[in-house]
C-alpha cells in the first residue's frame, strides 16, 4: 500500500479503509489520543455498505479498566464473545450492543514511545484469530509510521514557513537604523503574516519605567487619542509588559484578563501581545488585535514571539545608533563651547559663552552661575534668569542654601521631585521661589570651589535625569577652568609677555588635534620643553579614585631621545607600586635626583638610570571634571631645580591639556562607536540577504575591522555525541589582508577542540567567551585551543555560541595576531547581536534543506 499523500486526514482515512480490506472485516475503526480532552476519539471508521458506525465518539482515558487495556499495555487483543467477555472495557459495550458485535481484534499504535490510538477491526459473524492479530500489528505499525512520517511532515511545514516568515521580517527591520522607520516597517510585515487587521507598538521610557504608543495600524482614533493622552496604564499591553509573557486572548467578549470593555465597543474582539525582548530585557510590547473572534493556534504565538525577539534586537539597534549620534552631537556642542571659552579670557564673557552652551543641550529658562569668594566667605550671582528673562540676585553671605551646600560637600545635587522634602532631609533652608526640579554643580578646579552652576524648574518635575545632570559637570568643568584661565590672566596682565605666552600654550592646546600635538605645545611653553630624555602622555584605564586606582596605564603620544625602539606602551600599576603611591591628582610630583630620592623603589630607580639615564623626572597629573584620567611624565638628563612660577604655569596648562587629552578621547569613542555601529548595521544586512555561507561569514566579518581583529570564522555543526554536543563541523573563514576580506576553502567536517564551548552552546546559548592572550599562562584556556591558535599564528580570540530553538548550530569566532584588549561591554553585546542574526540565517538555510529531503520520502509499498 504506497502513500502518495502526506495530509494527515486523507492518509488516516486510506488507512482504515485498507485495514477493513485486508483484514476481512465489516467495520475498521481508528480511535486516537487526544490530550487536551483526555479521550480516546473515533476519528475515521470505514464499514460495508449498509452497516452504520458513527464517527467522534470518545472513550475517557481514565475510563475504570483503561488502565489495563491495550493502549496502557501498547498490546493487541482479540475476542470472539465480545459481549459475554469480561475482559472487555465496559466503556466500549455501549457500541458492541448497538451493532450487535461479537467478533473484534484490536491493536495499539505507538510512536516515540507513546501510545498515540488504537485500531479495531469488527465483525458480527466472522470471527478472528492469531493471524488477524498478527496482519494487524504489521498494519498497526505501518499506520503509526505514516501517521508519524505526516505529523513530521506538517510540523517541518511549519517550521520552515514560520522561519521564512521571521526571515523578512528581519530583513525589514535590518534595512535601516531609524526607529520609528524600523517599527512601522516591522508591524506591517506582523499583520500580513498572522492576519490581524489591527496592531501597535509599544516602547518603554528607559527614566521612566512607562510604556508609550510608538507606531500603531488600524488604531481606532478614539482609542489612539486615550492611550496617548492617559498612556498605557490598565491595557492588555501593559500587562504583556508586567508579565513579560504572551497574552492571547481569542475573544475579547468572553474571559479577558483586563478590562477591553472599550476595545469590544470599537469593534475589536480578539488579541495577541508579545514582549519585545533583547538581552533578557523587556524594552515594549507588540500587540495585533482582530475585527473577529478567532482561533490563535500556538505556532502563530511563537511566530509573534520570534517577531518580538527579533523587533527587540532591531530596537536596540536603533537605540544604540540614536545614543551613539546624540552623543557625537553633544561632544560637538562641547567641544564647540570648550573652543568658544578658550577664547573668553574676561569673566562674564566665560559666563556668557556658559549661558549659550547650556542653553543648546539644557532647557536653561531657569539657570544661574553662583561665584564663591573663600576670602569674604559669600556668594555672588553675576549670571541669573528666571523664565527666560535675565534678573539681578544680590550677594549673600554663605547660608544654608543649596548653593552654600554645593559648596562645601564639592558634588553634584540631583533633586528630581518633592524638592522640600529633600532639602529637610539634607537640612537644607529653602531660599526663594520653590521649584519642582532641581539640579546643580560644582565649578572647581583641582579641589578648589569656584562657585556653582544649576538649573531649576518651577513647572514640571521629573524635568531633569542623570544624564543631564552629567552634561551640566561636563559643562561646569570647562567653565571652571575658563574662569581659572580668566582669573589667571586678570591678574597677570602687569607680566604682559607671561600673559601672551600662556594665551599662546591655551590656544594651542585647545586647536591640538592629535595628543602629539598636545605633547608639542606643551614642550614649546613649559618646562616640559627640558625633559630631553622622555616625555609622554599616560592614561589609566580609568579614572583613579580614593576608593579604586587603575589597573593599566597606556602610553599615547611619547617623545623620546634616541627613537622608542621596542619600548612598550602598556604597563601594569601593580608592577611600579613606589609609582602608584608617589603620584597625586592635586599637583605635579617632582623628583629633582633619581638616584637620592628615598621615595622611589628600586625597580623604578633602575628603570629610569638603566633605561633612560635619568637624573630628575616630573609628573604632572591630568585631571578634567573632577576625574584623574592620567598623567604626564618628563624625564631629564640633569637634576633641576623648577622655579614655582615655571611650575604654576605647568599645572595651569596641564588642566587645558587634560581638557584637550578627553576631547580627543571622547571623541575618538564616538567615532569608534559610530564606526562600529555602521558595521553592525552593515553585517546585518549582508547576512539577512547571504545565499550561501561564505557570504553570511562575510557578513559577519563587517563587525570584525572596528574591534581589531584579523579574522573571522563560523563552525557549522556536522556531528554531535548522544547528548547533541557538537563535536565535529565545517569551518568556514574569512581574512583581512590588503584592505579587503579574502574567503579562505572551507575544512570540512574538523573536530571541535575547545570541548567547553560545545557544551555551553547548548547549556547557555547566548554566551561569549573571551581568551584575551592564547600566551598567557594564568588565563584558563585549554591547551588544545592554544595549540589550534599558535598554528595559525593568533594570540587573541572571542568565540560567540551559534544555537537557535535549543539546538547547537555552531560558533562564530573573531581571532587577532594581538592580545585582545578594550574589548567593552558595549562590543560584546555587539558580537553578540551578529551571533544571533548568523544563527536565524543558518537556521534558516539548514530548515529550507530539511524541507526538500522530506518532501522527497515516500511511504514503503504494502508487504504482500
């Protein structure tokens, strides 16, 4: 008996029908599990003519005598005095009666170890014996093979439909980084695919924790003027968002889990939500909703979760890209007002040029700069505004204002609601009008308080953020030392010559576009300019504090008499500890003779006499809004004596130069992120449009160039053991070489060295495993990655797990000739959002091959 078919209802009913037929019997019936009632169903029956046997009637499977039948035995049993036999379940006689049966031989079928229905032929004459059991147990098994071979058939159907559908809607929102782009993009492609007529999209307020309607299709407008006027509070979605699980509900009329009474009333009455999810985080809700009551089968809930993962991602993205461009234009307002101020060597011109940063980052309609005179101990008011009219505020003596508390605690003060409260807390008194927001800083220089800059609203609370908060320092740094530069030249302008000189090294290290250039000004107008055996800029790896120091200084931009040579540009604190405890982030450290100074140790002694013989060496720390971010070291051929004037002017300059050093700094992390961005925005895309490996591999390879690595692999799992663990793969590689990615032939079928990885491909499908330097002895690395590694010439490498509905695809790994170093949290998630998307595209690939193979089967002819 050969199948031509695999629908499942056409095959069932051949199968009955053959069974009556070749058993010889008058009826044949198939009765089949069904879980969720719990029964036996009748589900195909085939009978003579003239011989009427109904078809749905149920025997419960916890019917008394079940539990010793043969679906519970996975047995066969035949009986030719069916109604006088008292092995016969009572639950069937009803039917015996009915058709007058004596005559049955029944079998159970069975398919993954599970018994899945039963098999009876019937007869009210004829009786039956050993050979109808046997001719049944072969049909029996034939059926449950086919019924399995179907069932397989449908559910890869599936599958394959639904990863072609989570495929374009990847694809559409890959195709840009603009959010509100991405989301209506991604909602039109949910609705076409699962049929709702009407949806939404949800984002939540990261300062906030509240959802708000980002895009939405279909939307009644009354319904679209409440959610946006009273948000999303009480509605479906936001209990999506609570849950952070699927909510269906297939008539909105009957057992909804919130009050829809106005969504039924608009002529909604059914509903599907899923969480948008990146990264365990839940970052908003999509929602469709239908004109009808409907059915929503479980693969159209995990179609829509698989959408909502994916939107997910995409909203990541786009919020990664929109921070990385808010940033660059923030730093280019700041730079913009650093360049600006540099140029202000009068007070209130400082103050002024102030007043016009803020304004283009802060809402500045309630602003003030306060200036603190320690001599008289009081406090002036020169700039003021009150809705957004400049007013006059006298003097005051120090109080116990808000100003006087910045003051004298030298931080920052965050009031975001419930400003009297706060300030009784604090004991604080409350001078003038009562805001709602609140936030001001400290103007200083080293730990010297110049005044207080802050801002107030008396309209709105919740007005201000942490992040505001950290603009207004960074703000209040450049303007600390433009004061500071201001009240430097107030009171040199009787040593004009001085004057111009310092004006000079400002404005030369404000225009420094490289940190040579900052080395280069400040050996032309400092002392700096004598260090004739090494000069460098040093800085930590972050910021040193009283509570935690750095565990790196990195050197770059170094002038040095004879060339560098192979001196390194990376050194560990913990290596030079007389160092450590002899510099300060206060003022310059000088050690006028190497040889005789008691604080040095002589590892360090050695390293300057053998090294560089010196005799004297100068620190000069950078420090830019209240951060030590590094210092600057010159070492001389002869002992000195440095005038304090030549020294004052140092440290006044190094502020600047710290200013400049973060400039840079700053803004080669923008660039850096931009760059890495555009790189993950580009992987995206050639993955989501790859047709073969090699070109997802290239895809991938995008990312690699910004976080410095040479090559890129992905290992596609060809062999597992029992439990599924990879152990063999294809590899396939990409190198850099020559300005462009070159596809190396792929290694088939390789054995997977690094064992702990294929087991966590499995046990933890999303992690990244980092061996920053094969070479080095402390890290836990196995030896045969190190050996594989050491082959092909790598010291870095970062292997990302390749898994996508609990199976273990494979891995993509980044490899460098160097020590992977300044490897953030922010790239690793970004390798991390590359895995994913190379998992969909090789699931993907691998589900549309499975499909042919299966379409290709064909049932075994019947056994004569």
């Amino acid at each position: 008996m050969a199948s031509t078919t695999l629908d499942l209802d056409e095959l069932l009913t051949r199968i009955v029908e053959e069974t009556r037929r070749v058993a010889e019997a008058e009826i044949a019936v198939l009765l089949m599990v069904d879980r969720t009632a719990n029964a036996l169903v009748a589900q195909h029956v085939a009978s003579e003519e003239g011989i009427s046997m109904p078809v749905g009637w149920t025997i419960p499977l916890d019917t008394p005598g079940m539990e010793v039948g043969i679906l519970a035995r996975g047995d066969a049993y035949y009986s030719n005095r069916a109604l006088d036999d008292p092995n016969v379940i009572p639950a069937y006689l009803p039917y015996m009666e009915q058709l007058g049966v004596r005559n049955f031989c029944g079998v159970a079928l069975r398919a993954r170890e599970q018994p899945i229905g039963e098999l009876y032929v019937i007869n009210r004459a004829a009786g039956f014996g050993e050979d109808e059991v046997r001719l049944l147990r072969a049909l029996a098994g034939y059926a449950a093979n086919a019924i399995e071979n179907a069932r397989l058939f449908e559910e890869t159907r599936q599958r394959s439909e639904e990863l072609s559908a989570l495929n374009r809607v990847t694809s559409a929102v890959s195709r840009s980084l603009e959010l509100e782009e991405v989301l209506r993009e991604a909602l039109a492609q949910v609705l076409t695919l699962t049929g709702f007529e009407v949806g939404l999209i949800s984002l939540v307020r990261p300062a906030t924790g509240q959802m708000y309607l980002a895009v939405h299709r279909g939307l009644p407008e009354p319904l679209v003027r409440r959610l946006l006027e009273a948000g999303m509070g009480g509605t479906l979605c936001d209990l999506v968002y609570q849950l952070g699980e699927t909510v269906a509900v297939e008539d909105l009329a009957q057992g909804a889990p919130a009050d829809v009474g106005g969504l039924v009333e608009m002529g909604l009455r059914s509903y599907l939500g899923v969480p948008l999810e990146s990264k365990g985080e839940v970052l908003g809700t999509l929602c469709a909703f239908g004109h009808t009551s409907r059915s929503i089968s479980p693969g159209t809930q995990s179609l829509m979760q698989a959408v909502g993962q994916q939107v997910g991602v995409a909203v990541e993205n786009a919020r990664l890209f929109e921070e990385a461009r808010l940033h660059a234009e923030e730093l280019a307002v700041l730079n913009d007002l650093g360049q600006a101020l540099t140029t202000r060597l009068d007070v209130e011109e400082v103050l002024e040029e102030t007043y016009r940063g803020v304004s283009r980052l802060l809402d500045a309609t309630n602003f003030y700069i306060a200036l603190y005179d320690p001599d008289s101990e009081s406090v002036s008011f020169p700039l003021s505004t009150e809705d957004g009219e400049r007013v006059q505020w006298r003097p005051r003596r120090m109080g116990q204002g808000l100003t006087e508390y910045i003051i004298r605690n030298r931080r920052p003060v965050l009031i975001k609601e419930d400003l009297p409260e706060r300030l009784t807390e604090m004991g604080i008194e409350m001078i003038g009008q009562t805001a709602l927001s609140w936030m001001g800083v400290p103007l200083m220089i080293g730990n010297r308080v110049l005044g207080v800059m802050a801002i107030q609203s008396y309209t709105a609370p919740q007005a201000y953020d942490e992040h505001d908060l950290d603009l207004l320092v960074a703000i209040a740094s450049q303007t600390a030392i433009a004061i500071q530069n201001a009240h430097l030249f107030e009171e040199t302008q009787a040593a004009l010559a001085e004057t111009e000189k310092l004006y000079e090294a400002i404005a030369e290290l404000n225009a420094a576009q490289t940190y040579p250039d900052i080395l280069v000004a400040l050996r032309r107008h400092t002392i700096l300019g004598q260090a004739d055996r090494n000069l460098t800029i040093d800085l930590f790896d972050r910021p040193w504090t009283a509570e935690r120091m750095p565990e790196w200084v990195e050197v770059h931009a170094r002038w040095i008499t004879p060339p560098a040579g192979t001196l390194p540009s990376r050194y560990p604190m913990s290596d030079f500890p007389s160092v450590s405890a002899l510099l300060r982030p206060d003022r310059p450290t000088l050690v006028p003779d190497v040889e005789a100074d008691p604080r040095l140790g002589e590892r360090v002694r050695s390293l300057f006499v053998r090294e560089f013989r010196a005799r004297c060496v100068i620190f000069v720390p950078l420090v830019v809004g209240g951060q030590w971010i590094g210092y600057i070291n010159g070492i001389y051929s002869e002992s000195l004596q440095f005038p304090e004037e030549e020294v004052r002017r140092l440290w006044a300059l190094a502020g600047q130069a710290a200013i400049a050093v973060q400039s840079i700094r700053r803004l080669e992390q923008t660039q850096a992120a931009l760059f890495e961005t555009e790189a993950l925005y580009r992987a995206a895309r050639v993955i989501s449009e790859a047709t073969s490996i090699e070109e997802i591999v290239r895809g991938a390879a995008e990312i690699a160039s910004p976080l410095g690595f040479e090559a890129c692999s992905v290992t596609v799992t060809t062999l597992t053991d029992a439990d599924g663990v990879p152990t063999h793969g294809d590899i396939y590689s990409v190198v850099y070489s020559e300005r462009d990615w070159v596809v190396l032939p792929p290694m088939a079928s390789f054995p997977i060295a690094d064992r702990e990885a294929a087991q966590r491909v499995l046990d933890e499908p999303d992690f990244v495993q980092i061996f920053a330097d094969i070479e080095d002895p402390q890290a836990n690395i196995p030896d045969e990655v190190r050996e594989t590694a050491r082959n092909v010439g790598m010291r870095g490498m970062v292997t990302a797990g390749l898994s996508i509905f609990g199976r273990a695809l494979g891995f993509l790994t980044f490899t460098s000739q160097k020590p992977v170093t300044g490897l953030f949290e922010e790239h690793v998630r970004r390798i991390r959002t590359v895995a994913d998307q190379v998992a969909v595209a090789l699931a993907d690939a691998d589900s549309s091959a499975v499909t042919a193979w299966i379409r290709t089967r064909r049932l075994p002819a019947d056994d004569p």
